[in-house]
C-alpha cells in the first residue's frame, strides 16, 4: 500500500491536481475505486465522500450496495447511494447502455456535489485504463486529442474531475487491495467481450505484454506528450502570425467553429491563404472569409424570440404541434413528441431559446443537468442551439425535442389531463 500511495502522493504534485476538502468519490467497490479510497483517507486535508451509482441493470446490483457500505463503514468513509435505472433512461434517451451509464454517474456526481459543496471529483482510473483509451482511439483513427487519452484533471463547469491513480498500474492498486482484508465488489460488465475496452483487455493487451512489455507506459508517455502539444497548437493557433502553415490554419478555424469538416476547413483554409473572399454554407452554417478586414465571421441570425404556443406555432425553421390527448396515449418511439401532464404545467407554455447556463431535470434523472451538456450530448451542432425549440413554462424547461420531457411534468397514473406536442423542422432554404 505504501507503494501506491507515494505514487498517488507524487502524481497529486506532478500533475498539481487541487485536492482539498471535501472530495466526491466515484466508487463502484471494485479494486480500483476502493484503493482510491483507502489512499484519500491517508492524504491531509482531505474529507472524501463515497459516492456508490447503482444502475439497476444486474441481479446482484444490491448485494454490491451492501459491500460498498461495508467497505465505507469499515474505512469511517461516509457513503451516499445514488439510483438510476439506465436501461430504462438509455431508451427514454436513445443511447446505449454504455452512454447512458456514464450519463447517470456523471449526473449523479455533480449532483452530490452541489448537495455536500464539494469542487472536486474524483475517479479511480489507472495507468491501464489510460493505455487502453489510447489504444482504442487509435484504433478508431483518433487525432492528436484523442491520443491524449483520459486527462489526469478536467474541468466540467464550476468542477474539477481528478484521477489520483492515473500513474499506478492496475497490477498494483490491485494487490494494495488485495491486503486490505475487504470484501470488494465484482462487476460481471468487465467480462463483456461485445464491448470493445474488455477486447482490447481480454485479447490485444495480452499479445501486447509478450511483444512489447513496457506498452502501457509508453503509451501513457506518448498520451502526456500529446496532451501537451495538443494545448501548444490551441495557443500557436489562437494566435496567428502571418503566412501561417495550413494546419495551424485548419486548428484556428475547428478552434472557432468546432463543427467544421476536414473538407470545409481545408477549403477555409486556402481562401485565407489566396487572400481571397469566400462565402460558403458549411456543418458550421455560413461561413465568410473576408481577407479585406483579416477576419473570419459567422454569419449571424439573431434566433426567434419567444412565442406562447397555440395548437400550431410556426417557430424560426420548426413547426410545433399541440392538443389534447388521453394521458394512456403515450408517444414513446419519435424524439421529436412528447405526451406530458397539463395539469402540471405552471401557466402558459412558450416556445423559446435555451438559455446561458440554464437547466433542466430530466425525465428519469434524480437531478438537474446542464442544456449545454445536453446539446453536446445530443450532437447538435453549435450554431444550431440558440435556433432549437425550447418547450417552457413558468417553472422552466418542459421539454427538450429530440431528447426528453422534464420529470416534473411526466405522465402518472394520477394524470387525468394530458398535452401532446410535436416538433417538425421545416423545409430549410440556404441562399
């Protein structure tokens, strides 16, 4: 254990991650969310909360609930349990299992978070996991992002997410554990050989160790180096001298408008370079080049302002749709309707713009989440969000098209009136 923990101890002040007070642990009772545990309650200053999501997807999801506390009680860590039924919300959101599992913890974190105050969270990710990140990034022809892997620190909003165990090799966190006498938890998802990490674990590591013994630290190096230029070009390509070389050129525009294709940027690019002036419709909407003022600009279009709905609202470039409905008519399988309760809708509803830092409490999320996390989400392209049809009342957001009704206004068996909305995008003219 001792080991570990100078290892731990060294990346905290490598790597100047900022923990103090009180710290939300993701902690699913495997080795590795227990190690970082038993290595947090070692270090000053540091109050760390065991944070335990269950996702109700496995029959022995409650006996694991059970061990988490027991580890917790145990190691006088306070615990806190956190429940989302993510095959469930993977089908309200049309996502996998996968996505809608990190959904829910992440969710739930930042949840914990504001209810304790804490700034900080923190996982148990180890130098394996990291190596396998790479390796499955380049596998998927990654750029130079990608081969950065998973970040030692991020921010997400007002928070700071941290991975104490980003330089320990799971060989050793594990056999840290191994001699704490703790009953850990197994999690039957990490012998699922569809899923491409436990491929990459169970079959590619393996020939890997024989041919090049050192890949994952090498890996873990190549992943450092990556990050650090990655963030070098942000700079170079935030300020450009003249004559810049294209690539810089191509970063500045993604920097700018991060929904351009390779296609668009290389086009942007030659314009700057002819110093000529160009208008063209890309992913990122219409883009000028204007060399004469040396500057790029978006075309703006102010979004539409806000409208109470009536049973047909022509909206910007949508269409929405209301009536009456029997609150047993569901609408399940089209993202773009939504059956909710009228009688809990408090005043009119509106049709309007998302806005700054705003949030919503998704149907099935014990909690509130970020509009611009769910844009991200979602993949809706950047210049489209201030154009996306916001369903509103009083209180705030009711739906989300193309993604989920708030829980507030969610259909009961109490429900003796319900309202039927439906979002179609109207024929788009670009000129």
């Amino acid at each position: 254990m001792e080991r570990l923990l100078c290892i731990v101890r060294k990346t905290i002040e490598n790597r100047k991650m900022p923990l103090s007070g009180r710290v939300i642990v993701g902690f699913s009772g495997g080795p590795d969310s227990t190690a970082l545990l038993l290595c947090l309650r070692q270090l000053p200053d540091i109050e760390p909360i065991a944070l335990h999501v269950n996702h109700l997807m496995r029959n022995d999801a409650r006996a694991d609930v059970d061990r988490c506390k027991a580890i917790c009680h145990a190691l006088s860590v306070q615990f806190e349990l956190a429940e989302v039924d993510v095959p469930k919300l993977a089908k309200e959101r049309r996502l996998n299992i996968e996505e809608a599992g990190r959904e829910a913890r992440y969710d739930s974190f930042r949840t914990a978070a504001i209810r304790f105050g804490a700034k900080i969270i923190a996982t148990g990710h180890t130098q394996d996991d990291r190596a396998e990140t790479v390796l499955m990034n380049i596998l998927r022809g990654s750029g130079l992002k990608g081969l950065g892997g998973i970040p030692a620190i991020r921010t997400d909003g007002d928070l700071t997410i941290v991975r104490p165990l980003i330089d320990a090799p799971r060989s050793l966190v594990h056999a840290a554990v191994s001699n704490s006498g703790l009953a850990l938890c197994q999690d039957s998802t990490n012998e699922d050989i569809s899923r491409l990490r436990v491929q990459v674990r169970k079959n590619i590591a393996p020939a890997l160790d024989q041919i090049a013994p050192h890949w994952k630290t090498k890996l873990c190096d190549l992943a450092d180096i990556a990050q650090e230029e990655d963030a070098l070009l942000d700079q170079l390509a935030a300020n450009l001298g003249p004559n810049p070389p294209e690539p810089l050129v191509r970063r500045a525009l993604r920097r700018q408008f991060p929904e351009l294709d390779l296609a668009s940027s290389r086009t942007l690019a030659k314009a700057i370079a002819d110093q000529s002036d160009l208008k063209t419709a890309t992913p990122a909407g219409l883009i000028e080049v204007k060399n004469s003022e040396a500057r790029l600009s978006l075309q703006p279009i102010a979004p539409p302002s806000p409208m109470r709905l009536a049973n047909e609202t022509r909206w910007g470039n949508f269409t929405i749709f209301m009536r009456e409905t029997p609150p047993d008519q569901v609408e399940t399988s089209d993202p773009m309707s939504a059956t909710i309760d009228a009688d809990k809708i408090a005043g009119s509803l509106i049709v309007r713009s998302a806005q700054p830092r705003e949030r919503m409490a998704p149907l099935g999320l014990n909690g509130s989440k970020l509009l611009s996390d769910i844009f991200i989400d979602r993949k809706i392209p950047r210049q489209n969000r201030p154009h996306w049809p916001m369903i509103a009342d009083n209180m705030g957001i009711v739906w989300f098209p193309g993604y989920t009704i708030a829980e507030r206004v969610k259909i009961a068996k109490s429900t003796t009136n319900a309202i039927a909305l439906r979002v179609v995008q109207n024929e788009e003219t670009i000129e």
